[in-house]
C-alpha cells in the first residue's frame, strides 16, 4: 500500500495551491481551486446546485494533469474530467439513502469512485479496489482539515492525483450531509 495526504485550510482561497504528498514528505502535485466556465457560474447563480469552483491537479510545473468541471448536459447536471488527453462525462448514480458512486469508461476500463457508509471514499478499476480516500478526524484542529490517500495496488502518482480530484470535488464539500448521521455510521449497527 502506497499512502499520499494533503491538507486543506478551512477557507481556501483563489491563489492556494494544496501539495499532494507522499509518506516521505515528497511532493508530486498540486491541487488548486478556480473558477469554473461562465455559463456555469451563470446557472450556479440562478439555481445553486453546481460547484461554485473547479478543482484541478497540476504539476510542479503547473501543467494541468486532471480537473473537474460541472456542465449542464440535455438539461441535466452533468461532471465532467478532464485528463490531457480526453474529456470525460461522469454518471453519478445514488446508491443507498447516503451513498453515491460516480462511473465512466476510460478506454477498455470502467471506473467507479463509490462514497462508502463509513465516509471512506472508494475507487474500483473493472470492479478490483485500487484506492481509498478517507478524512482525517480533525475535531481538535480549526485550521486544517488532513485527507489521507492510500492507493492498493501500485504507486502511481497521476492515480493519486486523479484520486484527490475526484475526492475533493465531489465528496469533500459534500461531506456534511453524511456526516450528519455520524462519521461511521452504518443501517447494521441498530
């Protein structure tokens, strides 16, 4: 198992770049917020259920490697990922009354990015578990909030920066509405 974390301030802004780093302090990327298109913000304006930014991984170099962007698809609300090479529209699908997964084809695999009942966020490539994100009980820290990575089966860093991305954009922000009902809660602890 391969680990990689980064730290998110409670108020990010515009110009913050968050390091993704590994279990030896290296870092390989950054995570940084921006604007998203302005047909997005206008619909953000009007209904409030778009991201209000997109999130990007970049190089140290500050080539952008994968981002997440919200769109308006035969009117529906739509994610899509943007990898150097191709765009990719996200499905999202509900799961469970607190659990959602996002799918897509890349090539001749299938992914899902799956929110599990324990807040930990899973990612399967052709149904085998290559990745988990999970947040880091900061209820003693005001400033910082720790995201902890740790990929299963290869050390691959464009996979722990897609992993972030994916995490970050679609989860992160969204984490109150289970956390709700408790950071570990599960229907067959009653």
């Amino acid at each position: 198992m391969y680990t990689y974390s980064y730290e998110i301030p409670k108020h990010m802004s515009m110009q913050d770049r968050l390091p993704l780093i590994d279990e030896n302090g290296n870092i390989y990327c950054y995570i940084k917020k921006r604007k998203p298109r302005i047909l997005t913000r206008i619909v953000n304006n009007l209904f409030s259920f778009t991201l209000n930014y997109c999130f990007e991984a970049v190089d140290l170099n500050e080539k952008n490697i994968y981002s997440i962007n919200a769109l308006k698809y035969r009117f529906k609300l739509e994610y899509m990922l943007t990898t150097p090479l191709q765009k990719i529209v996200l499905k999202r699908v509900r799961e469970q009354l607190i659990e959602s997964k996002y799918t897509w084809q890349d090539s001749s695999d299938t992914y899902v990015f799956l929110q599990h009942y324990s807040a930990e966020v899973r990612l399967f490539k052709n149904d085998e578990e290559i990745a988990t994100v999970k947040l880091v009980d900061t209820r003693n820290s005001d400033e910082l909030d720790n995201v902890i990575i740790t990929l299963l089966t290869e050390d691959n860093v464009n996979l722990a920066g897609l992993t972030a991305i994916l995490y970050h954009s679609l989860y992160y922000y969204n984490r109150h509405d289970i956390t709700l009902l408790g950071k570990s809660f599960s229907l067959l602890d009653f």
